[in-house]
C-alpha cells in the first residue's frame, strides 16, 4: 500500500532498523536515532542494487516519487542513478569554480605583473561595479552576447560610453583566456566589437599663451596656503609628466647633481623608463618641497598616510580652486607644453621623447630611452625660462615666484 505524510510523519524509530514501502520499489528505511531515508531498490546487471535519494523531511513523499521515477528512467537508458548523481554534482561544482567572477579574478591576477598597477585596479574596479553584480555568479559556459549586450547598453545609457567599451575590451580578455584553460569554448563579446562604440576622444587642451601668466600668478599667491599642492602643480608645468608619474615619483628617482629625474617603467604608461632633464627652475622646487616633506619617500606623502602619494585627484582639486577649472587640467600641461616648444621652432622629435610617447617601433622605444638628451637639457630648460619670461612681459613674478 503506497505511503502517505501522515503515515511517514507518524513512524516512530525502533530498537533495530526497518523499512516503509511505498510504490515501484521505493521506500522509506527509518533508523534507531529517527533518521528517516529515502531509498530506490533495482536491479544492474542481475544484481539488486539501492539507490539513495535524500533525507525525510527535506525530501518530501511527492519529491522521492519524481526522484525514483527519474531513477528509473535512467537505468532503461543504461545509466547507473548512483553514478550519474555523481557526474551531475561534479559537474555543478566545476560549474560553480567556472562562473564568470572567478575566471575574470582569475584572469585579472594574471595580468597583473604586466599591466600598469593604476589600469589593473581600474579594470578590476569597474567589473566589480558594473558585471559581477548582474551575471558574475553565471557559469562562464552560459553568457551569452545578449547577456553582455544588455549589460553593456545599460552603462552606455547612464553616459559612460567608454567604460562600456573597455568593459568589452575586458571582458573579451576574460573570455579568451576561459577558452586557453578550457573553461570556454568561445567569446562572446566578439559578435559585440561594433555594438558599442567609444565616442570620439577630446585632448585636454593647452592653457592659452596669454593666460599663462595668470595661471603662474595664481599659484604663487596660492603656494602660501597649500605650498604642497601648488609645488606639485608648478613641477608639472615644468616637466609635463603625467600626473600619476608625478604623483608616485620618490626622491631617490631624482639626481639632483646631474639634474635628471628617472621614472622606472613601471610608473610609466609606455611600460619605458623614462628620464626628465630638470631645469634650474623645477630643482629650486624640488628644494623648496624638503621643507615641507623631509628628504625621503614620495614628493608628495599623503599627509595622512606617509606611506603613500596623495590621492591622484589631487591636483585638479587644486586647479579648481585656483579658479582655471573650466580652462584646464592636470593634463592641460602637456599640450601647452607641446604647442609652446612647437612654435619655439623646437624638433619634434626630442619634444615627442621628452613627451614619452612611444615610437612606432618598439625596440628603439625600448633601448633609445635617452635618446637626445643633450638636447631635451637644452629645451628643458629654454622652456621654463620662456614661461618666466611670459610673466616678466607683464611685470609678474616668474614661477619660482618670491624667494
């Protein structure tokens, strides 16, 4: 007689223990501690066999049936229950250490030791917020394009058009590297390369020669309040680094008596050392800024943590303040640099090296890192004496400012 919950509720464990039968040789094997089991018996290969389905109450009556009769199934097909209950959890644990997160930490920690340290944590940054949240937990075998097409329309809409495309450009990364350690067989995101589009890049324009000498103005009046900071932002117009090279630059890089300062090619984004010849100018700040910071460790410690540089918005912050927000930018200084020494009638050449802009041929970019040195010393420093006497035509202070 098939069981029923009342039944199976009410059944009471003995001394030894003994079976309920259910229909199609399903039953219910009730132990001495009142552990109740659910069991299938059948026959493989003329021998009788028992296939162990779950515990009672977590496996209800009606669930043991479809249980037991999708075990039976199975053995009409040739397939043992018990061994493929075995291939179905192996499965979806390889499933669960497969899904998209995983595999993208995965991918991330081994690109690591090539990647800039500052793109690795945007990478890592940006798939945390915008992917790992939504599809991260997806085994990596099942996302689809449409998966990352909507995902990717979605931070499109919200105006981040390029942090779309690099999500892709990620991404894509992620996939190809599933593929390479058989967790994949293909990648999505290539049906998506011209889905989303990065919209058109605007270069941080340069700071108009005529406002050049306002801008200097406003930092030696601001240098008595934030003397760090406007430091900072003086030596960046000297020597036109990136920001972040500036930033995470340290005194021992610096060779004072040689007036050169060595970024290595971890710090910079061409992954080339890089050497900048340092004008009269840029070492009289560079003496200034000891006062305030000591001698060792970075230029510019982060006045809560020594430890390490100040935070990289830093210097825009500044800029705001002085007033230029809707002129320039960090990066400004670049451009300027590069149109001044431009109509200076410097060559290219030694203006795009003192730039460090990569060489279309990579082997020359790598061993010619001083390439014309004797000659960027020179325009270094015609350089910053042309920004002084910009200010010396009007009557200002030049941008070392008063002693």
């Amino acid at each position: 007689m098939p069981l029923t919950d009342t039944a199976i509720r009410n059944a009471k464990p003995a001394e030894k223990p003994y079976t309920l039968s259910d229909s199609g040789a399903l039953y219910l094997f009730i132990m001495p501690s009142g552990a109740k089991r659910w069991r299938y018996r059948f026959r493989w290969l003329n021998r009788q066999q028992t296939y162990s389905i779950g515990d009672y109450p977590e496996v209800g009556l009606a669930a043991a049936r479809k249980e037991r009769d999708r075990a039976r199934g199975l053995i009409q097909l040739g397939q043992h229950p018990t061994q493929q209950k075995k291939l179905e959890r192996i499965a979806r644990q390889a499933s669960q250490a497969s899904t998209l997160e995983l595999i993208s930490r995965e991918y991330l920690d081994s690109k690591k030791k090539t990647w800039d340290s500052r793109y690795a944590f945007r990478a890592e940054r940006f798939l945390e917020a915008n992917v790992f949240p939504k599809i991260g937990m997806l085994p990596i075998s099942l996302v689809t394009s449409v998966h990352l097409l909507d995902l990717l329309r979605e931070v499109e809409k919200r105006g981040s058009p390029t942090v779309a495309v690099k999500l892709r450009i990620w991404l894509g990364g992620v996939f190809r590297y599933a593929i390479a350690t058989g967790r994949a067989t293909s990648d999505p995101t290539y049906a998506l390369r011209n889905a989303i589009h990065e919209p058109t890049t605007v270069h941080a324009a340069p700071l108009a020669r005529r406002r050049v000498p306002d801008f200097i103005e406003a930092l030696n009046k601001a240098e008595k309040t934030e003397p760090v900071l406007v430091i900072g932002l003086k030596i960046l117009m000297l020597t036109f680094v990136r920001g972040s090279e500036l930033l995470e630059s340290s005194f021992d890089q610096i060779d004072e008596g040689d007036a050169l300062w060595r970024i290595p090619a971890e710090r910079m984004k061409s992954r080339n050392p890089h050497i900048v010849p340092l004008s009269h100018q840029t070492l009289s700040l560079i003496k200034r800024l000891k006062k305030f910071v000591g001698e060792k460790g970075y230029l510019f410690p982060s006045p809560t943590k020594p430890n390490q540089p100040i935070s990289g918005p830093m210097w825009g912050k500044a800029i705001q303040r002085l007033g230029f927000k809707d002129e320039i930018t960090p990066h400004s200084f670049r451009a300027t640099a590069s149109t001044e020494l431009n109509e200076l009638g410097y060559r290219s050449d030694w203006i795009e090296r003192q730039l460090a802009h990569v060489p279309k041929d990579s082997t020359r970019a790598s061993y010619n890192h001083a390439q014309y040195l004797p000659e960027r010393r020179r325009m270094m420093q015609d350089y910053a004496d042309h920004l002084d006497r910009l200010c010396q035509d009007l009557n200002l202070s030049g941008i070392i400012g008063e002693e």
